[in-house]
C-alpha cells in the first residue's frame, strides 16, 4: 500500500511537471531563436580563424 501511494504520488508529480514544461516552452523557444547570430559564410569563419592564429601569444617566464 505505501509502495502503490509513493508510485501514484510520483506520478502526479510528473505529470505537474511536465505541465509545467509544456507551458513554458512556447515563451522560451521565441528568445532562444533571437540570441542566434547570422549565419556566416564559411569562407568569412575560416578567414577570421585564420587571423586569429597569426596573432603572436606571449610566452610565459619560467621561474
């Protein structure tokens, strides 16, 4: 009988949960679709990852 209250109590909690989730996705998804950058071209990646290795690194006094 306890075993059959917590499973049943379990469930109630899921699905209060999943309501709760169902309810907050649509007001989630539309900023998560904002905070996307513009899609570059790969051509422009590849150049600005290419600068960014060209820059020189300091080199680390050792002690």
């Amino acid at each position: 009988m306890k075993a059959a209250l917590g499973l049943i109590s379990l469930l109630v909690v899921l699905g209060i949960v999943a309501l709760l989730a169902k309810k907050q996705l649509p007001a989630v998804q539309p900023a998560s679709q904002q905070a996307q950058p513009a899609q570059a071209a790969p051509q422009q990646i590849k150049q600005q990852l290419d600068a960014l290795m060209q820059q020189p690194r300091e080199v680390p006094q050792d002690k």
